[in-house]
C-alpha cells in the first residue's frame, strides 16, 4: 500500500474514530436519562426497556461513524465536506430521536394492583381518550418513572362481566383509568392478597438466594414483609410489600404465580 494510501485511510479511521467518540457520549446521555427515570430498576428488566433501548442506540451509534468512514475525504473542498458531515449528523439525530421517542411512549408509567397481583402498565397501554375519567390527580401520565396505583373494586356483576371481557381482548384492567383509584384506599385488599414471605421460601427453596438478598435489600425482617406476583410485558416477577403499609419495597426476578 502506498503512502499516499495509508494517510488516506488513517484519516478515514481517524475522523470515524472522533464520530463514534461523539456518538458514544451522546449515547451515554441518553441512557443516563432511560435508565435512571424512564426505566429505573427493576422496570428495564421488567419492561424491556434495555433490550428496546440497546437495539435502537446500537444501530445509531454504528451507522453514523461507518458512514463517516465512507465519505470522509481532505481532497473534497471544505464546504463539500463540512455539508456531507452535517447531513450524516442530522440523520443520525433524527434516528436517536426517533428512537428515543419510541422508548419514552412504551415506558413504564404505573404499577397497578389488580385484585390479587400487581402488573406493569405502559404509556402505550394507557387509552389517552379515557384518562379525564380517572380520579383527578391520575388524569396525566408520570413522566419520570412509574407510580403505585390500584384498580378499585367493581360497583356491580355487570361491570365485572364487561371488564372481563374486555381482559380477554387485551384491555387490562390496570391499563383502565376508568378503574384507577389512589393506592393508600387499596391498602387494606393489598394486605388481604399478599402472602408471607416466609411461604415463598418454602415454596422456591432453589430461589432461596434471591429471596433472603431481596429481604436484606429492603431493610425489613422477613416477618414484616409480604409478596404478590407482578405481571411485567416480558416476564413475571415477585413485588416484596411492607406488612403494615403495603409499600413495594423490594423486587424478585422470580415467578411466584
């Protein structure tokens, strides 16, 4: 390879190499803004969110320094270049930001309890047309991570025929604003459906590890804990609530249907 050739190359690398650095600490800000209050712990498991977020930043961040890498050439005149070099810029912005709008509308906004478990409901769950018919303080979503809520009891047979039927084509009830009501009012029925942390030892004695970390984690004796499942968009889970004020204060990557 002649010499000429290899300084060719060398700045290719080098201005693709500069790329990737922006691009890289772009990326990081982006996460940063995901992973600590769209999606914080455990909802990036539970939702999905680092998956869905990994796959749109990857992509981004590849694209735009292996197109510097094609284009990128001292011999063109400075404002050919400088042109070319915005262009793949803005297309790579527009890509992360269609990315990241993606990600903002399937965040986690509540964590609702419904009857005898709790679920993860997203902001593309949410029917937008019924939020007026939540209670007041409810009728917009969170935009900063989600929030505890309760699915309150149905006010007739009839009412529960319908919700049910609408369950089985994919309206969740905890996805319903039409059904929301603060948590405190739902502590007593919380308490009633939350079993013993001590019978999910004795039931996933292999999970034992997980289970006595989640505890200490939490800051509580094992007695002055509970556990309902918790339905997730990729997996179930196991929410660990404080006995005496039904407070999610820990979480189980274990399925304890």
């Amino acid at each position: 390879m002649s010499e000429n050739a290899r300084f060719f190359w060398a700045d290719r690398m080098r201005a693709s190499g500069i790329h990737l650095g922006i691009s890289m600490a772009i990326a990081l800000l982006a996460a940063l803004l995901v992973f600590l209050l769209w999606y914080p712990y455990p909802y990036r498991e539970v939702s999905g969110g680092r998956e869905l977020f990994l796959i749109l930043v990857s992509v981004d961040v590849v694209l735009g320094p292996l197109i510097t890498l094609a284009i990128f050439n001292r011999s063109k005149p400075r404002r050919e270049l400088v042109r070319d070099l915005a262009i793949v810029g803005l297309i790579q912005l527009s890509a992360l930001g269609y990315g990241m709008w993606t990600v903002f509308v399937a965040r986690p906004v509540h964590l609702a309890f419904e009857i005898d478990r709790f679920r993860v409901i997203h902001a593309v769950d949410v029917p937008t047309e019924m939020l007026p018919q939540a209670p007041e303080a409810m009728q917009s979503l969170p935009l900063f991570g989600p929030t505890l809520v309760a699915v309150r009891p149905f006010r007739n047979p009839q009412e529960s025929f319908e919700a049910t039927m609408a369950a089985l084509q994919g309206a969740q009830l905890g996805a319903r604003p039409d059904f929301w009501q603060p948590y405190p009012e739902a502590r007593e029925r919380v308490l009633v459906a939350a079993k013993p942390v001590r019978e999910l030892l004795q039931r996933f004695p292999d999970s034992a590890g997980h289970i006595e970390q989640a505890v200490m984690d939490s800051g509580r004796s094992l007695d002055s804990l509970r556990y309902l499942p918790l339905v997730g968009r990729k997996s179930a889970w196991t929410v660990l609530l404080d006995a005496a004020t039904a407070e999610a204060v820990g979480f189980i990557p274990l399925d304890s249907f």
